[in-house]
C-alpha cells in the first residue's frame, strides 16, 4: 500500500485528499478541510462516492503530491469514524450475520460493489459473486440485489455479504 496527500477544493471548499493506493488504484479516499470530511466509505449528499477512478500516476506532480506513511492516512481516518461509531454499532445491532437483505446496487469500487440498503447503511458484495448471478444488464446501479449478511468491515463501517443475488 502506499499513502498519499495533496491539496485539493471541491467546489469553493479546500483542504486535503488522503488516499489509500493499492497498485495503483485507490482503495480508500478522504477529504479533510475545515467543513469537516468527506469519505469514500460513505455517499456524500453533494459528492455521491468520493474515489479516484482509474490508475493513478502521480509521477508528472511531485511538487503537488505527498507520500506520507500509513500512520498520518490512518490518524485522519480514525478522526474521521469517531463521528460514525455510534452509528455503526446500532447497524451491527440491527443487521446481523447470517440475515437475509435486500438493498441497491450504488458504486463499484475496486473492492467489490457497494450497496445502499437504507439511510446510508453501506454493505458490500463480492463483484464475481453478483457477475455470476445475473444477466451483463443488471450488473449496474440501481439494480436489486438479495443477500446474506456474512461479517462486518470495521475499517469502511461496511456490512459483508455473501450468496449475493441480483434479482431486478
């Protein structure tokens, strides 16, 4: 993995990207300015999903890029969760292994497809898994997906499913 910061603004709001790059493609993102954060984790009312698409070169902008160490990423990440914590317990409270759900395809990301099941509860299902589940059409957002609940990712605050399905 490799750790990354620059400054950036969205909008006319500015402060710093941090990223999470494995071989080449971000794994995590966030945004940190003084508005307060905005993650690849969870889908911003304004932003939708913040995470780079594509490959990543950051050759041609050393003076604009920084590689940091793990340690600063992660500090700026963990800031960021405190916010979520209570939230992701009552979710884990409510959502349990081995339950059955049903939720919304949002987002593909490197690590799989996330999915919307209700007020920004954010699970996540194996790419392959749902591929072989269905027909090249329904491998989009806003598709119906079933599946079980198999674990929780307490790093992104995902739900983890299992035996996905796409059903619509």
């Amino acid at each position: 993995m490799d750790y990354y910061k620059y400054q950036d603004s969205l909008s006319d709001i500015y402060g710093y990207i941090f990223l999470e790059v494995e071989d080449g493609y971000a794994i995590r993102q966030i945004f940190k300015s003084s508005m307060g954060f905005i993650a690849s984790n969870r889908k911003d009312e304004e932003y939708d999903f913040l995470l780079s698409e594509g490959y990543l070169d950051f050759s041609g902008f050393e003076s604009n890029v920084i590689k940091i160490n793990p340690s600063k990423f992660n500090s700026v990440w963990l800031e960021y969760k405190k916010e979520l914590l209570n939230e992701w317990e009552e979710t884990k409270n409510k959502f349990r292994i081995n339950q059955e759900i049903m939720g919304t395809i949002e987002v593909f990301y490197p690590q799989g497809i996330l999915i919307n099941l209700e007020n920004n509860i954010v699970a996540i299902a194996d790419y392959e898994e749902c591929k072989n589940s269905t027909i090249p059409e329904r491998l989009y957002p806003n598709h119906t997906i079933r599946a079980v609940i198999k674990g929780y990712d307490e790093e992104n605050l995902w739900l983890i499913l299992k035996e996905s399905m796409i059903i619509d």
